[in-house]
C-alpha cells in the first residue's frame, strides 16, 4: 500500500518521493502487465511505459479514486493498445511439449490443443470482452477491481462477462461435445 503523504509529496515535485513511489509500484506494474499480455518482453515494455505514463501524469491523480485503481488503469489501457497494436503469437521454441516415459502423451496433446484453443477463442473477442475475461480468469480481479480499473460500472463488467462466456461457449463448443480441432 502506498502511503498517501508519498504521493503527495511527488505531486509537489519531490523527486526523491516520487522515485520512491515508482519503486514500490514497479512490481505490481510488471505483474499486470505480464497476465494481460502473457509475454515477458511485451510486459517489460508495457511496465516501463506505464511507469513513464505515471511519471509524468502524477499530477492529474486526483484522490477520487485509490492510487491503485489508477495505476491499474494506466498499465490495462497501455496493454489494451499492444493488443490492438499486436496480436499475441505463441513461440513454438519457447513452449515446446516435453514428454515424459509413461506419460499420457495423448491427452498432453489433447490439452495441448486445448489451451491453444482457448487462447485462440479469447483473442477473437471483442475487445472489451477479452479484457474483463482477462482481469477476471487470468489475474484473479474481483468484478469491482475490473470496474474501477476500466472505470466501468459493475453492472457492465458483469454483462461483458457474461456476454464472454456466451461467445466462448460458441467458439468452443467442440470441446463441450467432446470434440478436438482438427
């Protein structure tokens, strides 16, 4: 938790303050940034950004909302435009399957293909829609978390969950009849 007299000692243009406040931020930054994009550097890039955005934005926090709901803001719209910007691609060298003797090489694939699947029916979503399934399945955000951080009202983040999981159900629904791609 980042100590209110901190925040407001960056505001007044205390440099040695707001360093401070950039540390103690950085790794909540990166976190949020790694489960929205799901790629080391890409995170990396995002967290800097974001932390720049921060840096120079300090003075347009208003204490309406927590400085945590607004640092989030900051780091999910930055990665709401790498997505826009990029579609997530899967290195086949960085996730090469590795069986074991014994192991269920079958259902390995299978799951596999799964996940691969999911990924797949989660970037055809709209764009709001992928980014509560996001917040919500992949970074464990409550649904008022989700609505602070995308400055929606509950009610919304609920309906776009739902929605979400409705056209998930649709791309997906091989799998609920017991199907595989092929």
């Amino acid at each position: 938790m980042v100590e209110p007299e901190l925040i407001k000692a960056a505001q007044a243009g205390d440099r040695d303050a707001l360093v401070t406040l950039l540390r103690e931020i950085e790794h909540q930054v990166y976190r949020t940034a790694y489960y929205l994009l799901n790629h080391e550097q890409d995170a990396m890039d995002a967290a800097q950004e974001a932390l720049i955005r921060v840096y120079t934005k300090i003075n347009s926090y208003e204490e309406k909302a927590q400085f945590r709901t607004w640092v989030q803001r900051i780091v999910t719209n930055i990665c709401i435009d790498k997505f826009r910007r990029k579609r997530p691609s899967v290195s086949i060298e960085e996730h090469d399957l590795v069986f074991q003797a014994g192991a269920d090489v079958e259902g390995e694939v299978l799951s596999a293909y799964a996940a691969e699947d999911i990924r797949e029916a989660i970037g055809k979503l709209p764009e709001h829609h992928r980014t509560v399934v996001v917040l919500r399945y992949l970074q464990d955000f409550s649904y008022n978390e989700i609505a602070d951080s995308l400055n929606l009202p509950l009610n919304t983040v609920k309906s776009y969950l739902y929605r979400a999981r409705q056209q998930l159900q649709v791309l997906l629904h091989d799998y609920q009849k017991g199907g595989v791609r092929g």
